[in-house]
C-alpha cells in the first residue's frame, strides 16, 4: 500500500497544566480550555518520546510524517532532532506568576540528557500591568557571586529584568539565566528539547537543579532585552539562529509563502484567513484563525495565504 502524501495541515494540541499557569490563553487565543485547570502551556508542535501532534489532515502524527517520509517533510539537508524526530517545538505560555529563574543547556550539555540543547525565542502576545522578562544578569554579575546566593531570595538582586509589551521578540540562547512573568503570554519557538534547569523558583517547593543549573550558565552574554526586525519581502525578519528562523507575516489580501524547499510553520496570532496550495484540485482552502498553528511540508512548495481583514502568522522554520 502506498504512503499517503503530505499536504499541509492543521495541527491538534497538547493542554499542560502548571502551578503558575492561567486562564488567560482562552481571552488572549481564544484556545478552549478545560474548566478548573491552570493552563501553563499549550504544545501547538510537538514530537517527543511521551507523544507527538496530531495532523488533523490525516489523523497521522508528526512521529509517523518523520518516520514515513522525513526528507519531504523537512526538506533536503534539514536535520531532525535525536531519534528522527521534527526538529522544533512550539508553544503558548500563560505566565500568570513567574515561571522559575532557571537556563538551558546546549547540545553538548544536552547530550547527556539523552536530548538536544535548548535555544529559543518569544514573542509576547499580551502583557499585563505587573508584566516582567528577566533576561540575563546584572552587568558585572561573575558566576562565583552567582553561585554563592543562587539558592534563595538574595539572588533576585542579580537578575537583570525589564517590562515587555505586546509584540516584543525576545532570544534566549542556551545557557541565558531567564523567567517569564509574572502576567505574560508569549508564543514560544525552540529546539525540540525538554530540558530545563531550575536555578530558582521563588520559594515554591519543587525540584530545583543547581549543579547542572550553574554548569550550564554563562556569565558573558552582552546586555539584550527584545530585538528590532528585519524587513524582509518575506515579512519582519525576527530570529535567525543555526537552529530556526523566526519571521512575523503581516497579511491584508493575498500572498504566497514559498517553502523554499524547507518545511514551514505558520501560526495565527491575529486575525483569520485561508491557507490553499497546488493540489490540482483535490484539498479546498483551510481555514485559519486565531490561535491556528499549520504545518506546511517542504515538499509542499508554496502556500497561498488570503486574509479576512488583517491576518498575522508567525511562521518558524530551519535556518
């Protein structure tokens, strides 16, 4: 029997709830949540060892489009992450409290984990008033000062913060000291990795990982809230790292989107539309909205995006 073909399709998403999470991605994404949960995080793509998206195309899993067919779905070159899984995972974070200050190893690090490293970007959807990112530490911070207080209250005052407003890009590169929030939502792009170190969790009793946590830190990042983009004729050019590119598409008619031979991912944070491509007929246009998160293979060649009023898509891929 011969494999189904991939064709770009909408993806069904995993609910996790966290002692820190919120309600708010049903006001800010309109995503439906289950009552009486604390929403952290939903996973929009994923394709790890506990479980894997869901095209709502096919009813076939990202782990099953790899296993069937990797380079069509990736593109040439592209290379997958540990154990022939889709290189990138992708997020929404409701951080009603702040998440904990902790870092990310990288691949090498990460190698002993048995996973890849953790790089990452955000863009902040919405931003209340007490909103907060801490991205790195104080100008002069040393690792030996760090370490010395990393284990409780004391090491707040280390912590370089600042407010994010809708709309900021953010990078956070592995071994950054980090948090998200308090009253932050953000859409979260970054390695397919679960790997992450708790330096600090103000005063919550979980699991904190100090050893690894320091070992992965560096102390020598330069001074970096968001980052300004690049206009592109692809749209503003957000993040490009040797991991993934991350660009924000403003639409208001028709465009085409080219794959240019590598897999994309589009997700609607404004607005809705219509997503159609070369099928000589056979698939009609998908409807798109907010909160939508579509998979375009490589193989696809190119997607041709109409809006109803203005649409916005964040659409990550390879670099």
């Amino acid at each position: 029997m011969s494999t189904p073909r991939l064709r770009p399709s909408l993806l069904s998403r995993k609910v996790v709830a966290k002692p820190w999470g919120g309600r708010a991605l049903e006001r800010v994404l309109g995503l439906p949540l289950e009552p009486g949960i604390q929403v952290g995080e939903t996973w929009e793509v994923y394709d790890r060892p506990e479980g894997s998206s869901r095209m709502k195309a096919d009813g076939r899993t990202l782990a099953q489009w790899m296993a069937e067919d990797a380079e069509a779905l990736l593109g040439h070159g592209v290379r997958p992450a540990p154990g022939n899984r889709f290189p990138l995972l992708i997020k929404f974070i409701d951080a009603r409290e702040a998440l904990s200050v902790q870092v990310h190893p990288d691949d090498a690090m990460a190698a002993e984990e048995g996973d890849s490293g953790k790089t990452e970007a955000w863009v902040v959807l919405a931003a209340g008033p007490d909103a907060r990112i801490i991205r790195g530490v104080r100008a002069g911070v040393e690792r030996a000062a760090f370490a010395a207080v990393a284990h409780g209250a004391e090491v707040e005052g280390l912590l370089q913060s600042f407010t994010p407003r809708p709309g900021d890009a953010v990078r956070i590169p592995p071994g950054l000291i980090h948090a998200i929030g308090p009253d932050v939502v953000v859409y979260e792009v970054q390695q397919n990795s679960d790997v992450t170190y708790r330096l600090y969790d103000w005063g919550r009793p979980r699991e904190v990982h100090l050893d690894k946590g320091l070992r992965a830190a560096r102390f020598d990042f330069p001074a970096e809230t968001t980052v300004a983009g690049v206009h592109t004729e692809e749209g503003e050019l957000l993040v490009r790292n040797e991991h993934f590119t991350l660009t924000r598409q403003a639409v208001d008619g028709p465009s085409t989107v080219s794959t240019h031979g590598k897999f994309k991912v589009g997700t609607v944070v404004h607005g809705r539309g219509t997503i159609g491509w070369r099928s000589r007929g056979e698939d009609p246009p998908m409807q798109i909205g907010l909160g939508d998160t579509v998979l375009v293979p490589a193989c696809t060649g190119a997607v041709f995006v109409s809006s109803v009023g203005p649409l916005t898509i964040l659409w990550a891929g390879p670099p």
